[in-house]
C-alpha cells in the first residue's frame, strides 16, 4: 500500500474553522441543552468507569464506547504512542480501520497531533494535506476529529470518525478531549497499580524463599544439634552422678552450668521446630470442649509441680471450633505461662473463661495473679525471643507466645494481653468460628 508523504504547514484550529450557527428559536435551544446534558452526563459515567479501570484494555473498553456516544461518531480508534510510530490499538466503527497497525508519527493525523500536542478537526478528509489517503480510501471515513491523550506530553489520541461529510462542533471536540484528558490519569493509574502490584509480588516472593530457608535452617537445627545436645546433657548428668564428689564445688557448678545451657538450647530448638510446623499443619476445624481440654492441661502441670498448690477455676461449657492439636498447643503455651508467672505468688490463682466483647462477639481469656509485665512493653509480647522477666528467674526461650500468635491468627481471630507488674495477667484470644 502506497502511502502519500504530501504536507503542509501545520496551522492552528480556531474557533472560526467551527461550523457558523444562526440564531435558534426557543425548541432548538432546549433540544440542544438536552443533549448537552446527556453528553455532560455520559461523560460523567465515563470518567466514574475509568476510575475504576484496572487494565489498559479495560480503559479502552471504555473510551471507545464513550468516544462514539459523546460525539454520535460511526467509528472511534484508540492509537498509543511507540516511539516514532502510531499503533492503532484498538477500534470501535461500523466497519474495519486500523486496528494493529502501525505508521510512522510524520504520516498518519494522530501523529500530527501528537507531535502538535492539539486536537485535529476535518470536514473533509480528501482535502486536507495531512491525511494519508491511500489509507482512508479503503474505510467508510469522510470526516474526523483527533485528539491527544495528555496534550502536555502525549502518550497517544483518540480519533473519532463520520461516514458522511460532516463538521464536528467545539463542544464535541471539548468532550472529546476531556474524556481524552481523562483517560490519561486513568493509564497513570494502572501503571503505578501495577507498579505496586509488582512490587508487593516480588516482595511476597521474597518472604516465601526467606521463610522457606528459615524452616529449612530449623529443620537442620534440630536435627544436627538434636544428638551432639542430647549426648552433653547426657553426659554431664553421669560426671555429676559418678564423679560429682571428686570434682568440687567449682567443678560441679561448671557442669552445672553446661548441663543447664544445653537444656535451654534443646528447648529452644524444640519450640523452633514446633513454630515452623504451626504453619505448615492442615488446618482441621472440629468442635472442640475447651474447658475439658484446660483442665487436662493444668492437671498435667499440677502433676509436674506436686509441690505447689494453685487455686484454679474453669468455666464450664467452653465450645469451640478449632484444630484441636493446634488449639491444645496454644492453650498449654497460655496456661504454662500463667503456671510459671505465678510461681511465687502465695496464694497463686489461675483462671480460664470468657468474656463478652463491644461487638458481641466472644473472648476467650487466661488469667493469673502472678508477676504480671509492664503494659509499656505489651507490642514485645508476641514477637519471637522477646522476653520481658529475667532467666535466672523465669526460664524460658521467648517463643512461646510467638506460637500461640500464629496458632489464632491460623484460625482468623486475634490475641491480647493486658497486665500491670505485680498484678497478674490476663490473655485474651477469639476464633473466627
């Protein structure tokens, strides 16, 4: 196909180029406003839809419809800029134009226009020097408006089209270049949308490898540490049984001390696995008696600790539906917890029940009268090795709670603490069932 290179100097379109109209009578006024306010309307809905676009196809979607209805056009190209040339991206008329093809910008009119950064109006396209018309002979097109996408720096145009001879008005070509204006916020929006999706894809992609690593470190930990862990505690337990008496005072209190170090690493690597395993466990949701399962959980402590004596209540009736293994694992974190901050409260009192919620819903709490925690570290709480008590007083490795966070975040509720020092806490939790 031969395309003509014919041009002339670019001249501006004034108002003096649109259509002259005499005077109209009272009828023709009204029927003009109201298709003005039809247009001012579609435009509106235009612009709600573009709001809402997603996609570059979406948008087009959108402005070909709109295109033609804004200006009653038999015909509406969406054409984006690539580089020198003018891609004629999309299409809607009532017969076929130029759909996926290119031209360089010097010889089609939407380049023209976008090189200009102005809008193109022609009455008759076989007499103006800009049109290329060997390739409009082939289209139903006797006239066309054009107008750039972002005429401060255009990124592409919309071009409408009439299959008889016919002047587009001002006003059109305003609405026109306002859905036009429009669509380029629009195609900004999408790109810094799928920007940010790229990013948050990227970043979820990166968590997933470190989080995979980490359990695969766990994994390793605990089964490379597992034996050389058992085998010191092992055998300091004989040197302190079978050679105890030999070795001192300070020798014993240096076996004492490995032997003590190697448990709490054996613990903490324990509570490392069982934390990675938290998330990789099926979910299975059955009913589930809390009430019976607490008080299982704190005979077992009681069993553990035949020299304490600690005041327990549990609410009876405590329904759930959960995982019960997880639930169980969760539950003997919070009661073990309450056991051990209670330790050195005379009349130690541990307490398991409910309570109503401002939204209705149920809250299910752990409360002891223990040594409770400042409530200005409570963030600290459910974050892995964050302990808020001594060691030496209170042994633990700082996971626990971590477990118990994931456990309820696993079955949509949530988890809160609240306390003052020395005046006991209390662990809220819900279940989204």
């Amino acid at each position: 196909m031969q395309i003509s290179l014919r041009r002339e100097a670019a001249r501006p379109i004034s108002k003096t180029e649109m259509p002259h109209t005499l005077p109209e009578d009272p009828e023709t006024e009204r029927l003009r406003l109201v298709r003005r306010n039809q247009r001012m309307t579609r435009l509106v809905a235009a612009i709600q839809e573009l709001s809402l676009a997603r996609d570059l196809n979406g948008i087009m979607a959108i402005v070909r419809r709109a295109a033609r209805e804004l200006t009653g056009a038999d015909g509406a190209t969406f054409i984006l800029r690539e580089g020198d040339l003018c891609h004629y991206v999309d299409e809607e008329a009532i017969g076929p134009l130029w759909k996926g093809q290119r031209f360089p910008m010097k010889i089609c009119i939407s380049g023209w226009v976008m090189l200009n950064r102005r809008p193109a109006v022609i009455e008759d396209i076989y007499e103006d020097p800009r049109i290329p018309q060997d390739a409009y002979r082939p289209t139903f097109v006797k006239s066309l408006a054009m107008v750039p996408i972002r005429p401060e720096s255009p990124i592409g145009a919309i071009g409408n089209y009439w299959a008889t001879p016919r002047m587009p008005t001002e006003e059109e070509v305003e609405l026109l270049q306002a859905l036009a204006n429009t669509t380029a916020v629009a195609m900004e929006n999408v790109r810094v949308h799928d920007e940010l999706e790229e990013r948050v894809r990227c970043r979820t992609a990166e968590l997933r490898a470190a989080n995979e690593e980490l359990e695969l470190f766990v994994g390793a930990v605990s089964h490379d540490l597992g034996a050389p862990l058992r085998a010191i505690r092992g055998f300091t337990e004989f040197a302190l049984d079978e050679c105890g008496p030999a070795l001192g005072q300070k020798g014993r209190s240096y076996l004492d001390r490995v032997h003590s170090g190697a448990k709490r690493m054996q613990d903490l690597v324990s509570d490392l696995l069982r934390l990675s395993n938290v998330k990789e466990l099926e979910l299975r949701l059955t009913k589930v008696d809390l009430s019976a399962l607490a008080r299982d959980i704190l005979n077992n402590l009681a069993a553990d600790s035949p020299d304490r004596t600690v005041d327990v209540e549990v609410e009876k009736g405590m329904m759930v539906r959960a995982d019960p293994g997880l639930l169980r694992i969760a539950l003997e974190n919070l009661l073990g917890n309450a056991w051990k901050y209670s330790s050195k409260t005379p009349q130690a009192k541990i307490e398991v029940g409910t309570e109503a919620q401002p939204d209705k819903s149920t809250a299910y709490y752990v409360r002891d009268n223990g040594i409770g925690f400042n409530m200005k570290y409570v963030d600290r709480l459910f974050k892995p090795f964050q302990r808020l008590h001594r060691q030496d007083d209170f042994p633990g490795t700082g996971v626990g709670l971590t477990t118990v966070h994931r456990i309820i975040q696993r079955h949509g509720g949530k988890v809160w603490a609240e306390s003052g020092a020395g005046q006991g806490a209390t662990f809220y939790f819900t279940l989204s069932s």
